[in-house]
C-alpha cells in the first residue's frame, strides 16, 4: 500500500494470502468510513430535525395566542351588542363546539388504527413457518 492509494506491485511477487489479506483490509476500511459516514449524516439530521422541531413548537405558540387575541376580538365586538357577559358565553359555546368536533373527529380515526394487533399475530407465526410447519390455529 502506498501513501496515494493501493499499489498492487508485480502480481508475482504477492502470493493469495497477501491479497486475501488487502482485500480483507481495505473491506474494513471501507465499513469503517461508510459507517462513519452514515454516522455524520445522521447527525446532520438530528440538528435538522431538532431545529424544524423547535419552530413548530413556536408556530404551535404563535397559532394559540392568535385564537386568543381572536377571541377577545369577538367577545368585545359582541360586547357592544349583547353586553360582555352573553358575549363571552357565546364565545365559549363557539370555542366547545370546535371542541367536541375535533374530539368526535379523532375518536373515529383513533378506531380506524388496527395495524399493531395484525403485525402481532403474523409475527408470532414466523417460527412455525421457519421450521416448515402450517399453521395450526385459525
């Protein structure tokens, strides 16, 4: 091996363990410098991810103030016109409504998620079918 790279040298002069061992070493090499690779580019990812993270967590903060200064907006617009107390009860039966939507909403797609118990089952079967048996309750 040469400082520049892999130098085969005269192909007489090596004998099959020689190169056995080249390729072995430069095998190794090669999963050390991927392996160090995927290692870089996973944390590359992280930061990413991490800061894609945080500005989501801003924007949630950012949308929650905004319904809240919405709000007041309508409870005092309303205030003028039915007094502030019938305005902040219109505006909190509004804001319930959205609530009990959004809830009824999640609770049907919450039902539709049935994929863990059918992974679990067609994992349990695996060793059977490994060693050649069918399977025997169904």
């Amino acid at each position: 091996m040469t400082e520049q790279g892999w130098d085969p040298g005269p192909s007489e002069d090596r004998s099959i363990g020689t190169i056995l061992g080249d390729v072995t070493e430069n095998l190794s090499r090669l999963m050390r410098q991927e392996l160090e690779l995927a290692k870089a580019e996973l944390q590359e990812s992280a930061a990413h991810a991490g800061r894609a993270g945080g500005m989501v967590a801003v924007a949630a903060v950012a949308a929650q103030l905004t319904l809240l200064f919405l709000s007041l907006a309508l409870w005092w617009a309303l205030g003028d016109l039915i007094g502030l107390g019938w305005s902040a009860l219109v505006v909190g039966i509004l804001w319930g409504i959205v609530a009990a939507v959004l809830a009824l909403r999640a609770r049907d797609q919450v039902r539709q998620i049935r994929g863990l118990p059918q992974t679990t089952q067609t994992v349990k079967k695996i060793p059977n079918a490994l060693q050649g048996h069918e399977e025997q309750n169904r």
